[in-house]
C-alpha cells in the first residue's frame, strides 16, 4: 500500500528514537513509572514462549483499556483462541484477566523493530487495536505480514478527530491497513468514516458489557431474611459529601417510613469508619458489615467492601449511584440495573452519560438534584410497588440493550476467526 510522506517521517523518527529505547525503558523503571523487570517486553522480546493453536493478539493502550477485555477474552478462549493481551501505558494498577488460556504481556514500544519482533515471535492470526490510541508501527508491521487488524471498541473523540482531518493522507494511508473499524457508537462511526476507514461496524461500548456478580446463594438467603418487608435503598460508591445526603435522605424518609433501611457503600472502603462516625453524629443507628452482626439490621448500613454491592443489589430495589452529586463523571449502572434495580442519579454522570441518558427515556432511570428530590423520588417508590417494578424493567431491558457488545465483536469478527481456525488444522 501506498504509504504518505509523514507516515514514513513518523516510522523514521520512531526508528531513530528506538535507538534510545532501552535508556528510557531503564529510567522510567527505576522511577517506579513501569514493570522495570519486564522492559525486555517493551523491547519486543516477549517473556513468554508462544502455545500451539490459533492465537489473537489484543493491544489495550492502557489499563483502563485493557480492564474492558475480560468478556471478550473470555469468549474468544471460548472459540479455542489463546488470548496475548498487550497493554500499554501503566496508567493505573491492572490486574490481568486470569481466563485461559490468555497471557499478558506489556506491549512493545511503537518502533518498527520492536514491533517486528513481537509479530515474529507471536505470529498473531489476527490483531485486535482496543480504544481511542492507534499505534502506527504496528499496524503497519502487521499489514506487511498479512495479519488483518481490526480496531474493536474504536472511538474518536472530536478533538482528535479535528487533529486527524488536519493530516489526511497521513490518516488515509493508516486507515486502509485496517481490515475492519468496530465503533463503539454511531458517531464513532461517522466520524471514521470522514477520515477514510472501511468495512465500519457499531457494536458498542465494552464498558457497559458488564456480568452481574455472582453472590453466595446462602449469603443472600440471609440477607433477604434480615431486611424482611423493610423498604430498602443502597447508595453506591458514595463520595465525601454524598453520604450525608444520603443520610439527610434516610432521615426524611423515616417520618414516612419508620423501619426503612439505608444501605451505604463508599467508593473508598477505608471510610467506613468515617462514615458510621457522621452517622452516629447524626444520631442515627449504624452498623459496618464485617463487624458485630446484630438481628435486626439498623438504620444505616455500611458495607465496606465494593465487590458485595451486587448482594445488597438483590435486596433492594432501587439504587442511587454516587458520584454524581458531589463529584462528577458517574458511575456505571449496567450491574444495577441488569439485575432489576431502579437507577437514581445525580446530574454529573458525564463519564457513562449515554446509558442514563436511555436510562432516563424509557422510564429505567430518574434524575435528582440534591437531598429533597432524592427522598421525594424514593418515597414514591415505595408507595408504588408498580411504579417501581415498572421502572425496574425498564432498567433491566437498557442493560441488556447496552450489553453485549463482545458478543457482537465477536460476530464482526467470524470471518477472520473462522480461517484462522481452518489454518490452525491444515
């Protein structure tokens, strides 16, 4: 293919700056700002030695990239794939998906060598480009090999949109080395399709391809004994600030609803403590789970642990998701309300913004805006069983519209997986 000037100044430079690789690699090691032990995979000298069998390498630019990938690893090792995820930047601890067969490795610099040696040593049938960052090299380096890439979960936000169309040949000549563009929206879509990508595909967002929990059965069975035929609401991975609403909440609730139960669950466990203090300040009764377990439940509730939300999602009916009132970007609702929950939530829910904004027009979701509408809201929920079974549907069907989206790259992808299965068997 044809290649324009800048994409070959681009691989030149980063050829001329792989000469100073291994300096940089050893610096930001001792910094503590990557794995110093494992810089030979950033050098494209992978650590582990290739399996037998058809394989898919998956490049995650960064954790919070990579922490989307389990779902799809998970069914391509389904498929009889083994799964090399390479993730980039450490922009965050990341836990590696312990699926098998998937292996981890951090992904080589975008220089050509490096690149070609990790395509040498993997022999990937096919390469998968997750998020927003595209690395030219290995893109490249693949369509020179005859490897198909193609970008899954891709987006474009609009200001790096607006940069790209600056650069058109430079964008025209590395998107026609991608086999297949699977957007995460119809926008993204758009968006690509000005730039000259082909064969663009929706299949949507894997951060809402979200599994509820699963939850010891027994556990539950006593949970739901404790609380009874008390009205019950959870508010989740709670912020400074929004606990006292929700105790403020729980307080108005309770000239209403005398033995209604408050669930709280701060998004940083390590304040339990500080928030059962602020309860007992506000003369309420509070209990931590973990701690002295008393029969009945009392008023406000603290669970200090955030992987036993999706318990206390089973019990309750409704659920305020925090970070919404007193800090912004939300939190995602796709657990709650794939298991029948209620979804209330403040206005600043910009960072998963388009499945509330569903959530809010097929009646899954309702906004507040500070303690009065919350306790308004929750009040009629509780006076109306049939409002807030309705409501709960609703949640339920948005979730499930909303997930799924690695079963549909998966889909997208049945041809390119089907001869590599084929080739695999020759």
């Amino acid at each position: 293919m044809k290649t324009s000037p800048l994409l070959a100044a681009y691989r030149l430079a980063s050829t001329s700056l792989g000469l100073i690789g291994p300096l940089y690699l050893y610096l930001i090691g001792k910094l503590g700002r990557d794995d110093f032990a494992r810089r030979g995979e950033r050098l494209g000298w992978p650590s582990l030695e290739r399996p037998d069998g058809p394989l898919v390498l998956v490049h995650a630019a960064s954790a919070a990239q990579a922490s989307l990938l389990p779902p799809l690893v998970e069914k391509l090792a389904q498929l009889g794939f083994t799964v090399v995820l390479a993730t980039g930047s450490r922009d965050r601890p990341f836990d590696p998906p312990s699926l098998p067969p998937s292996l981890h490795q951090l992904a080589p610099l975008d220089v050509p060598r490096f690149t070609a040696r990790c395509l040498d040593h993997w022999r990937p049938d096919i390469v998968l480009l997750c998020g927003a960052d595209i690395s030219p090299n290995l893109i490249v380096e693949a369509n020179s090999r005859k490897i198909p890439v193609v970008l899954i979960n891709a987006h474009l936000p609009a200001r790096t949109f607006l940069i790209w169309r600056k650069f058109p040949s430079f964008t025209k000549s590395l998107l026609e080395r991608i086999d297949r563009c699977l957007a995460r929206t119809d926008i993204d879509e758009g968006r690509f399709a000005k730039l000259g990508a082909r064969d663009i595909r929706v299949t949507g967002n894997l951060k809402y391809d979200v599994a509820p929990r699963p939850v010891d059965q027994a556990e539950l069975a006593r949970l739901l004994a404790r609380i009874g035929t008390r009205p019950v609401w959870v508010a989740d991975e709670t912020y400074p600030g929004e606990e006292e609403i929700a105790m403020t909440v729980h307080q108005r609730l309770a000239r209403q609803f005398p033995d209604v139960l408050t669930v709280i669950v701060p998004h940083n466990p390590k304040r339990g403590f500080e928030v059962a203090q602020n309860a007992l300040k506000m003369k309420l009764r509070v209990g931590l789970r973990g701690g002295l377990e008393s029969v009945p439940l009392p008023e406000i509730y603290i669970v200090q642990t955030r992987g036993e939300a999706g318990l206390f999602y089973r019990g309750a009916g409704v659920v305020f998701e925090g970070k919404s009132l007193c800090r912004g970007g939300g939190k995602n609702p796709v657990e709650a309300a794939s298991l029948g929950c209620a979804i209330l939530h403040g206005p600043d829910v910009g960072d998963f913004e388009e499945i509330y904004k569903a959530l809010d027009q097929r009646g899954g979701g309702s906004l507040v805006f500070d303690a009065g509408t919350l306790a308004k809201q929750l009040a009629l929920l509780f006076l109306d069983s049939a409002e807030l079974r309705a409501m709960a549907r609703a949640a339920s069907e948005t979730a499930e519209e909303f997930g799924s989206a690695s079963t549909r790259i998966v889909v997208a992808l049945k041809p390119y997986l089907a001869q590599a299965l084929i080739a695999s068997k020759a």
